[in-house]
C-alpha cells in the first residue's frame, strides 16, 4: 500500500514538473523580446531596437524642468540616445559622462541620456558631475520604452530600460543601434561616435 502511494506522488510530482516546463517553454516561445543578461542571468526586453534605415518613431519625455520634449525638436541633427536603466548606477552614470566628454567636440549632435530616473535625481547628478554637453530625458511618464523595445520584461530590473544606443542621422533615419548584450556592460563609444559622419 505504501508502495502505491509512493508511486502515486512521484507520479503526480512528474505531471506538475513537465505543465511547468511546458508552461515555461509557451511563455518563452511568446516573448518578441531581446535576450540580455544581468550578472550573468537571461533577462528579456519587452521588443527589439528599431532596426538601421528606418525612421525615428517619435516620441515625447521629460526634461529636467518637467517639460516635454520631443524627438521631432532635434530634427536637423545627429541624434545619439544614450540609454540605460539608472543613473545612480556606476556603469550608467560613466556612459552619462563618457558621452558628455564627446559631445563637446561633436558638431551638429546632440545626446539624449534616457532613463527612467525622476528628472530631479536626472538633475541633480548633472549638477553634482558638472554634466552640461547631454539632454537629460526622463521616460517615467511616458511609453518610450515599449515603443523603442527597452523596457526590461522580467527579472530584478523589471520596468527600467535596458542599456542600449540608437543614432539617429539629420533626416531622422536610425544609421546605428546597439542593444548591450549585459546590463553590466558599458556600450560600444568609438562604434556610435563612427555612426557620426
């Protein structure tokens, strides 16, 4: 008797374990997301970089001083979106100041450095690093990142963005994109800045 009801669990524990492989492999096999990692681990963004050659899909954030801004208001000038999860973080805060040190010998480029930090913790790390070369854009009352695929879908950072680069050229095509493969991971400079010419 005892036999049977041993077997009876170990059977039912079997069943349970492949309907939550099965369900596992259904919501994986749904994501339209990019794969990232976090330390290591698999992470997924709610969608994919708008590809190179398309145009910039517009969209409105906010500035530091609350008030929006549109990507259509820097039309007539390379674009180079910077962005990143937070800027209270070691890796995001050194790309924040990495491209301000190159936007000051760009000519006609502006760099948006986009997260989903309030724009008075935007503001105020720019005051306290002397940051004055970058736009400063918060998405935390927009859908910038459903609608540029880097919104993070899952995991510990679920709801910020992803760290990822897009430039976009004067006539608001995408000439480059770089979704970073780890959050970790600081982006490819020398390939966005060469996107440049």
């Amino acid at each position: 008797m005892t036999t049977i009801k041993n077997s009876t669990q170990v059977f039912k524990c079997f069943v349970l374990g492949l309907a939550g492989l099965f369900i596992t492999s259904i919501a994986l096999a749904q994501t339209t997301g990019t794969a990232i990692t976090l330390g290591g681990k698999t992470i997924h963004t709610v969608g994919k970089l708008p590809a190179v050659g398309t145009s910039v899909k517009e969209v409105t954030l906010t500035g530091v001083d609350l008030k929006d801004n549109s990507l259509a208001d820097y039309k007539g000038k390379y674009v180079i979106m910077n962005i990143f999860p937070s800027v209270n973080t070691g890796v995001c805060s050194k790309s924040v100041r990495k491209f301000n040190e190159d936007a000051a010998g760009l000519k006609n480029t502006t760099v948006l450095c986009i997260s989903k930090d309030l724009p008075f913790a935007q503001k105020a790390f720019c005051g306290a690093e002397g940051i004055k070369n970058v736009v400063m854009l918060s998405d935390f009352r927009t859908d910038f990142g459903h609608s540029y695929g880097v919104q993070i879908a899952d995991g510990p950072m679920k709801g910020l963005l992803s760290r990822a680069v897009i430039v976009v050229n004067p006539e608001g095509k995408i000439v480059y994109e770089q979704q970073v493969p780890e959050i970790g991971q600081e982006p490819d400079y020398a390939a966005a800045l060469a996107a440049i010419k």
